[in-house]
C-alpha cells in the first residue's frame, strides 16, 4: 500500500475536513482546526513501512512549524516540532485510515523541539 501524505498537504492547504477524513477514529473538526490550523508540515521522510497483525504500519519523521501554544502541550512556547511518529492503519469503507498515532518503537517521544 504506498502511503501518500493526503493528511500533510490537507493541512498545509488549510484543508481541515480532508485532513479531518484520514483519521479512522476522526472527533470534531473545530477541534482538529483548532489543533492545526497555524501548522506547516515539513521535510517529510519516509523511514519504514511492514504490515502488522495483517495492517499497515509507516514511521515517518516531518517537522512543523506553528504559532506557540500549537505545539506539543509540555512545550507551549515552542514554533518549531521534528515529529518521528508511528502510523498504524486500519480498516474503514474499504479504505486504509490512520488509526494509531505514536512515538516510533524505539523512541519514549514523538515529537522534540527543532530551531
């Protein structure tokens, strides 16, 4: 299955609700607008993809830049994040969407401040 960054260009197109319908389990718009909005996404790197129980898994590393408060809430004052997060996929419509979101196997955190 090749993994394409709908959600990342969703989201630096300011296009919520596309971003929105990558997610299986999605909640409110106003929510992940909210979350988002001031974000850009970044040098996006692809740096593994396996199957697991049957399902698709991509670890990916990109970073974002967003308006301090946007950023991971340990770190309020922080603009620029390096993400290196784990995608697992399930299932939904015949469709493969983001199900699980977290750090890479290897890594206590998801995310560290970048300058």
């Amino acid at each position: 299955m090749p993994f394409r960054p709908r959600q990342y260009q969703a989201v630096n197109d300011a296009d919520y609700s596309s971003a929105l319908a990558q997610l299986a389990n999605p909640g409110s718009l106003e929510a992940f607008q909210d979350g988002v909005e001031t974000s850009e996404i970044s040098n996006l790197e692809y740096l593994s993809t396996m199957e697991e129980a049957g399902e698709p898994v991509i670890d990916v590393s990109f970073t974002s830049r967003q308006e301090a408060g946007k950023g991971p809430k340990d770190r309020p004052d922080e603009t620029c994040t390096q993400w290196r997060i784990r995608y697992q996929f399930e299932p939904r419509d015949n469709m493969w969407l983001i199900g699980k979101v977290g750090p890479l196997l290897w890594e206590s955190q998801a995310d560290s401040p970048c300058y």
